[in-house]
C-alpha cells in the first residue's frame, strides 16, 4: 500500500472528517496519532489510550521521543487472525510512522496485552539499516518489546526474561547456515534474524552494564539526541560506530563483527550466567543471588513511579 503525504489544504473534506488526528507531545518531540476511520468516539478514545501507553513505554530514557516528529497511523481491520494487530510497518517515506491494522473487534484489554505496537514504536529508535542490517533492526525492536513492556507494567518481568528466552530457542531451531548479515526475507530465516538480533542487544546492554558503566538506553538517547534522522539510510557498520562513539567505547562494534558473520545461533551461555538465568524444560530458572536479581531488575524493572503501573496479563499471543 502506498501513503501519500499531502498538505491538510489539498484532502478531500471527506478524509479529514474520516481520521481522527491529534499529537502526544514529549519534551521537544512530538508523535501525530492518526485513527482512520472510525465512528464510535468510545472506541476512537480506546485506541488512544491503548497507543498512548505504547508510546510512553518506548520514550528515550530522558523521557523523549526518539524522533522529533513522527506519526503512528492506526486503521481497523476485518482480517481474521489470533492477534489483535494482524500487521503493523514502520515507514520512512518522506516522514517517518507507523502502521498499526487493528482488529475490528479487539478490546483494550487485548491490544494493552500484544507486543506490535511497542515493537513498531521501537523501530523509531534506528535508521534504515537496509537488507544486511535487517537482524540489527528486528532484533532492537525485539529486545524492546518485551523489556520496554515489563518496564511499562504491561508484562511481568520474569514473563519478559521467558518471553525473550522463547524467542532464543525459535531462533536457534531456525539457523540455517547462512550468514546473519546475508540472510534475506526467505522462509526460514525470519526467526534467526529476529531473535540472533534481539540477542545482540541484550549482549550489548550486559557489555555496557559490566564493563562502561553505561547502558543500551543511555547509549540509544545520546544517540537519537545527536544523531538519529528517521529517514536516513545507514550501513549497519556506520550505525554500530556511531553507537560505539555515543558509547565512548567499541562495545557494538566489537559484537557486530562476531554477530554479523556467524553462520550459527550466537551461545547465550555467558550472558545467562551472568544474569542468573538457566533453562529447565520448556521454562527458566532464576537465581536469586543479590547480584544477579539486581542486574536483571536492572534491565526490566519500571523506571517509573509504581503508582502509575498496572496489573501485568499473564499471557497473551506471541509471534514470531
Ligand atoms: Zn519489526
């Protein structure tokens, strides 16, 4: 589908009546939330809260946008499908949004509990990183849609930690041989790019955490501050060393060379000792050490006020 920008003056009347506009406001970063379509000014406000929470859940750490300007367009949908966003798509065209198709049926109950939407809005905190760089992409915007949530109170942490463990095990039965960084779109390949790349970014957190005293999410709004334009393009190289520079170490380069030519599922192994985390069966176990429960607290526990957290859902669909 294509999405023309035009100014408000060119539309046609019946489009404007037809979408539901208004604009969150962050600091100096603004996000125009769009709802197309829809009568019930019930459900209009709905989506509104729903998508709302998902923004504030994907701010910067200084409490930002990633982006100065971006839209998120929400349209409803017929589609029968087990999730409550059958699609979502981040676009770069001329301005940078996303796309979020909704189920026509879908309570608040059940787009709060899916992770589309903060996945999408995560989206907004990189680049194009083009085809060798799309495991980069996927895998930020994976690793935060369970963190980002947990820290939100939308998901239980631990539920986080198995959640991203999940998608770990879906990744190491989906390694096909290729190079990460020369896997397309192809069947197959879908798992291993998400989740070796959601990999990569718990390594860099737990690599900054340890060893510079800093973290993904200080590195990732010093980044946006200085040197994120959304609809740049950027070789996955560049994009790495321009973290390194906002890092003040070579932290993400270091694991992209390793990353990027490794023809397996990288070992989680020392990441999870370090974490106190340990597969048993289906599940995981959590050690309960002083340093292992405050580092893992570290990464998913809300940075806000619990007054304003609610209750986490104990399950809700989970793709891909
Ligand atoms: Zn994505």
């Amino acid at each position: 589908m294509r999405i023309f920008f035009l100014p408000l003056s060119l539309l046609p009347a019946v489009c404007l009546a037809a979408t539901e506009s208004r604009v969150l406001q962050a600091g100096d970063t603004r996000l125009r939330v769009e709802i197309v379509e829809v009568d019930d000014p019930a459900r209009v406000r709905m989506l509104q809260r729903w998508i709302q929470e998902a923004a504030e859940a994907t701010k910067t750490q200084s409490g930002r946008y990633p982006l100065p300007d971006a839209y998120v367009r929400i349209e409803e949908t017929d589609r029968d499908d087990d999730s409550p966003v059958p699609w979502g798509q981040t676009r770069r065209r001329g301005e940078t949004g996303v796309l979020l198709y909704v189920r026509r049926d879908a309570s608040y109950e059940q787009l709060r509990a899916d992770w589309t939407a903060v996945h999408e809005l995560s989206h907004l905190f990189h680049p194009y990183l083009g085809d060798s760089g799309r495991w980069l992409a996927e895998g930020l915007a994976s690793y935060y849609q369970n963190v980002s949530r947990a820290r939100a109170g939308m998901l239980d942490a631990e539920e986080a930690w198995r959640r991203l463990d999940a998608g770990f095990r879906r990744g190491e039965a989906a390694s096909t041989g290729a190079r990460l960084d020369a896997m397309g779109r192809e069947r197959g390949g879908t798992m291993r790019v998400y989740w070796a790349g959601a990999a990569y970014w718990l390594e860099a957190d737990l690599a900054l955490r340890r060893d510079s005293g800093t973290t993904l999410d200080a590195v990732l709004d010093r980044y946006a501050d200085c040197c994120l334009h959304g609809t740049d393009s950027l070789a996955p190289q560049d994009f790495v060393s321009a973290l390194d520079r906002a890092a003040g170490n070579d932290t993400f380069s270091a694991l992209y060379r390793r990353y990027a030519a490794t023809r397996v599922f990288p070992s989680l192994a020392d990441a999870y000792a370090q974490l106190g985390i340990s597969r048993d069966g289906d599940g995981l176990a959590f050690a309960r050490t002083a340093k292992t429960t405050q580092l893992r607290d570290a990464i998913m526990a809300s940075q806000r006020s619990p007054s304003t957290r609610s209750a986490a859902p104990a399950s809700s669909p989970s793709r891909p």
